[in-house]
C-alpha cells in the first residue's frame, strides 16, 4: 500500500484489552519486507506442552506458508513452539522459492527460539506471486526472540496488518472451578474474503489444558458457523489461516466445558466480525439470515448468494431497500426456492410476504432501516427447517479506490 | 431511471444497419409505464408459419412472462405470432398479479393482431417487485398494431432498453443456392448479467425456412457459448429471455446449412459481446480464455471465476497486470487446478509459467496491455485439452454510482 487508508467508520473505537496469556510472549519489528514505516513481521512462542490446532484455506492454489502449516499441525505438543508471521508479502504462487523460503524461515526461528523448526509456523499476507525477501525475516529474528514480551500481543495485531485500517482483537475469560481461564485473539483481514474452511490470519492463544485433537474439534466446528460466514467480496485467498495454540497454564482442563465452548465460539465470531467491518470500502455491517431452508446447507447457499450479490452490496452502498434484488440473488443461488412462499424483511420491517409486496409495507421505514450502520436482511423460504447467518459489508466506491491499484 | 447515463466508451459508433426480414413488422410506443419522454412498448408481429423457439433464464424466481413464455414455446407454427416487449418493469415477484397482467396482455395482442393467445410471447423488463401497470400496455395496442413496419428494428431496440446506454443490433446475410437469407437481431441488458441458459431480452428473426425443433436445437447450442458465456455482475436475472423466429419467407430450407449456423452463431455472439460493452461502469472489454482444463466445463468454471472476480475486475478498472489475482481465483474456483503447471499470459505477455512468474516477464510490457480497451486474460492449466472462452467488462465507480440508486 503506497497510501494511508481512512479507518472503518464501522471501527471499535480502540484496541480491547486483552488478558495476558501465561505461556505466550510476543515481539514484533520493521523488517521492510515491502512495507517502510511500520512494523511488519511478529514472532509468537508457545511454552513448551503447548496443544496447537489450525484451519486453512481450501484453495487449490495455496500459498506455501500454508502448505508447510498443513503439513505440520496435528504433531507432538510437548515441545515449545513459534509462529512467525509477515506482512507485505504472500509468499503465494512463488514456486519452489516460496518453499524454501518457508523453509529458511523456519529453520532460523527454530534456531533463534529453540524449538523443533517441526513446531515452527508460518504465515505470509500481502501481494501473490513477488519472491519473498526471506533474508530480511531470517535477520531479524535474533532482535525478536530478545524483545519478546507477555504483553506484546496489540503489537503483534498491528503487524499482521496489510489492507486493514484498525487492528483486530477479541478474548474472553472463564471461570472453571474457581480459576480463571483465558482466550486473546487477534486477525487481519479486509479484502478477498471469502473464507472457506478459514480465513485470513487469526492467531488464538488459551491458557487451557486441552489436547490437540480437541482443541482442533473444537477450532473446526466453530470456524463453520464463523470465519466461515463472512464476506467481503467472494473472492478466497491463497494464504488463509487460522491457528489456534493452548498453553495450559492455567492448570485447567476444558475438554468437556461448555462455557469455555461458548467463550472460545464468541472470540472467533467477534474476530469475524471485525474483519467484515473493516472490509475494504465498508460504510455498514450486513447481516443476513436466512431461515426455512429445506437444511442448513442450502440456507448458506442462498444466504451467500444475497451476501455476495453486486447488486445487493451496492444498493445497500446506496440505502436503497431495494429487496427486488433479495428475489434475484435467491432465484440464482442454485439452492431450492418457491417464490410464492418467500417472505423477506428488512431490520423489523416485512416487506414481502409468500411471494409479493407484503400489504403493509412501508418503503419508507424500511428506507430509515437501511440509513442505519447495520443492516439485516431476513429471509424465510417457508420450505423447512434449515437456517444459516452470514455477515458481509455494503460495495463501496472506497473498494473500488483501494483495489485499482493495490499494488502501487 | 431517473437520470441519463454516459454512453459506455465501448460502444459501437453506430447502429448497424439491419436487413428487413420478410415476414415482421415492428412498432414502438411511449406507453408511460414508468418512464417519461420515451418509447418503453415494442410489438413485434410474426407472419403465419414462423417457427418460434426460446431459451430462458434457470432462475428459481422467474418472472411471470418468462414462466408463460416457456409454456408455450414448442407449439404450433402455422399460425400467425407476436412478441409484446415493455422497458421500466419486470413484472417479477408480482404473485397472483403478475400472472393476470401477462393474461390482459397476450389477450389483448392477440385481439389486436388476430393471432391466438397461446402463440403471444411477452417480455417485461425493469424494477422487480413493483406491480406491472398492465392497462397501460392493453391500451395501446390497437395503436402499435396500427403502426407495424417491416423496417421498425432499431425503434424496438431502443424501445427494450433500461440501464443500457446504446441499442443492440447485429445481423447477417448467407447466400444459398443463389437466394440470400438474412438474420437481424437486437438485445437489452447492461446489469444483472450472468445468464444461466439464456441472458437478458434478445429477440432474434430470420427469413429462413426451418422447423421448429431445429431452430430450437441451434439456439440452444449456441446460446451455450455466446450468451451463457458472458458476465457484467454474476448476479442472474428473474427474466432473462431470448427468442428467435424464422418466418420462413425467403423459401431458403436451412436446416442442414452450415454457413447459415454459423452466421446465427456470429449474430449471438456479436449481440453477447454488445451487451458486456454496455456492462454498468463498463470502461473495458475482457476476454478470458482458459486451455489446458480436463474438460470444457472445469475450464468454464475458472473461466467464470475469473470473470466474476471483484479483486480482478477492479484490478483491469485500474489498468493493473495484477496477475497474483489471477491465481487467486484458480485457486478458490473449486475446479482443479495445480499451482505447478499453471501458465498466465495478459493478451500476448506471458506472465507465468510453471507455476511462478516466467523469467522473461515484463511488467512495463503487461502494464501497457492493461491500457488498451480490449484485454485478454489467457490461462493454460496445462491438465488436459479442455478450454472455454467467456468475457466481460471492468468493475468501475460507474458500476457503483449506477446501482446505488437505481430506483431513485
């Protein structure tokens, strides 16, 4: 990025604050990578016994970060372990040089923290297909292994950045038999989302006692109804990933708690979330909910083809309760639809009833729904049961600004 | 409408000149059925004998005219036809009254043109949602009808239209056993373009001689690489319709001939391409071109991926080669692809081969290409011998400044 971004007005109005997690040190440093200016690789180490699970990118043309992740999550927990992560540069579509960047980085980090370069794990974020300055990583790797710091994690937010015009965190704690558990978060993300089985990078840290295998349960399932339910504009990145790390100093074993279940969902979904409001050019946050579906599968179906419509995005750019293209993105979805038993609304507002203009629509309150910052799109097939949300943004001229020349 | 747009830059300098095909008539009204200051009803009346066949939109929610106009397309032929076409309302998502407004309308064109009601096809295009002010139609068409002309064409192309900022025509003539046949047809559409069987409104006619079956099965295969082939938004719509008529008044028997299957070819494709360089916002024209896929579909599917991509099409608006975008869409198309083979190439620049930027590359050379208002986004997958070609036009802040208030 040649140019500083306007922040989301759809922004927190500051960075949370988050729980120190025993067991987890951060550190972060301008590595000039591409950027100059700002910091742009952040290191992590994991106590050793750490349980570490991950999700990725389902693309076909993954990055190599994200194949070398891949490879190694789901090994031993009962070494140390390190996540290094830059920005600036995907790493993405480079060939055999993108592995043996992977690998030069993770040997030198492996060195530099003294941990198995097998529990060493590495993302990259920014342009697809330029060769990745590996060296200027491999240097800086030293300084950061010295600098690390328990506290270090809103750093760690901000480096990770590319597009982003706020760093993203979230955490919640949990009381477990009289201690305290807790989970910190952080993401980056605002262009090419469109997740699909992760997203962008998210980086959770827990103090619970957990094993691998179920942390990675529980880290798939809630990325489903998560990550996996946001868009921005429908396109998938090379270089998705979501790792999670347990370091289990608080002493507390979770396998089987339920608030700690619903903590850990409300994390991921909070994260998601922040990605979607600092999607590129985002003026408004959408939700859209579709319910009735003959499963929940094709309820995703319809409710991505609404979330990822054009037409819909800009009209919503427009406050425009233009929910004629509601009709279009269910009748192109691919996924069963029977017109005359269609309702939509808009916020509280019914504008459609079993196929037509509901008799006491008002386009003038639906119009006041659409000015707000958050706009909810409700749909009810009136076939089933199935029913799946997803969240996206509104297709600004601000997208359009910041894509035409990304590069540049 | 409420305000005139721009003419799109790839506009063609003028309406083509379009041969008169023996056997139709043509008349256009300003019949006010949302627009003010212009002709918005076109009828178009079809000699005794023509073969008529359709190819209509797979949308779930369909409009009434297009669930009528399926009904009856395949019947009878030996009797007179018509073809009522109104600009400024779908007449979609209208319910009960939707249907009873196609009822008024073929009912009173077929009084009106003495043919019968079951051989009236009607078109309805514009907001969706809103009920179609059908009186207004009924009522002028004893005037339409007392207007026909055989040399009307241009007055009806102008007549369909509603975001599209110049009227589509295209034709051909084939010599035949030293007769000439003569093809004319005309097309609306600009937005809501990702045609799944057929696309928009085009309406099609020739003098040839040629049953009804086969003209049906010649539309059908080649709307499958002209129209189904194209894409503005990926958005489909609730009324895509095209249909063709063959009067039969040349006495030229055309089912077996070649080069007249050809030239209806080139008159589709010509008509497809018009309505991408009338894309809302459109400033370029983009082909995609993809070989080497294990088969035609898989290599339709990236082909489309890459058309629909946002990242991209905002990429090509700022005249950026950025190609990394191209793998990305491969990459999340769900088609298989392997990074390692794949090979990119921008009109004649090669800018990947193997999975990596090619050693000759030239950026300068590319970013020159992009300048050009004809780009040509080539992949070869390097899987197998399956390829498809579709096109499509640049997102713009003219895609966004129109549909932010289409209604207002």
């Amino acid at each position: 990025m040649g140019k500083s971004l306007a922040v989301s007005p759809l922004a927190p109005a500051r960075f949370p604050d988050l729980p120190v997690i025993d067991g987890v040190t951060f550190a972060t440093i301008a590595a000039g990578v591409r950027y100059q200016g700002r910091t742009d690789v952040m290191l992590a180490k994991l106590a050793p016994g750490s349980a570490v699970a991950g999700a990725f990118t389902r693309s076909a043309t993954r990055a190599a970060p994200v194949l070398d992740c891949q490879a190694k999550i789901g090994g031993a927990s009962d070494e140390g372990a390190a996540i290094v992560v830059n920005s600036g540069n995907a790493n993405a579509f480079t060939g055999r040089g993108g592995t043996d960047a992977v690998e030069a980085i993770t040997a030198a980090a492996a060195e530099a923290c003294g941990v198995p370069q097998s529990r060493v794990f590495t993302s990259s974020t920014g342009v697809i297909g330029e060769p990745l300055p590996h060296e200027r990583i491999t240097a800086v790797l030293g300084d950061l292994h010295a600098k690390l710091d328990p506290a270090g994690i809103e750093a760690a937010a901000r480096a990770i950045m590319t597009t982003d015009t706020f760093p993203k965190g979230a955490s919640a704690t949990v009381e477990i038999d009289g201690k305290t558990v807790s989970i910190a978060g952080i993401a980056k993300g605002s262009g090419m989302i469109a997740p699909d089985m992760a997203t962008m990078l998210v980086y959770i840290f827990t103090d619970a006692v957990i094993a691998t295998d179920a942390l990675q349960h529980r880290l798939s399932t809630h990325t489903e109804t998560t990550f996996n339910c946001i868009t921005v504009d429908s396109d998938t990145s090379t270089s998705d990933a979501l790792i999670m790390a347990a370091t289990g100093a608080s002493g507390v074993e979770v396998a089987d708690n339920e608030a700690f279940d619903a903590a850990l969902r409300d994390v991921m979904m909070d994260l998601a979330h922040q990605v979607v409001k600092d999607g590129e050019g985002a003026q408004k946050f959408v939700e859209v909910a579709v319910t009735g579906a003959s499963n929940d599968d094709e309820a995703k179906v319809h409710a991505m083809a609404i979330a990822n419509s054009p037409l819909i995005k800009t009209a919503i750019a427009g406050e425009d309760p233009n929910w004629g293209r509601v009709v279009m993105a269910i009748g192109k979805s691919g996924a069963p639809a029977d017109r005359d038993r269609l309702s939509i609304r808009f916020g509280d507002i019914e504008v459609a009833r079993d196929g037509w203009r509901s008799p006491d629509y008002s386009e003038e309150d639906a119009a006041a729904h659409m000015k707000g910052q958050n706009v909810v799109i409700g749909v009810d097939l009136g076939l089933g049961e199935g029913r799946c949300t997803v969240w996206t943004c509104d297709l600004t001229h601000g997208y359009i600004d910041i894509n035409a020349d990304y590069r540049s």
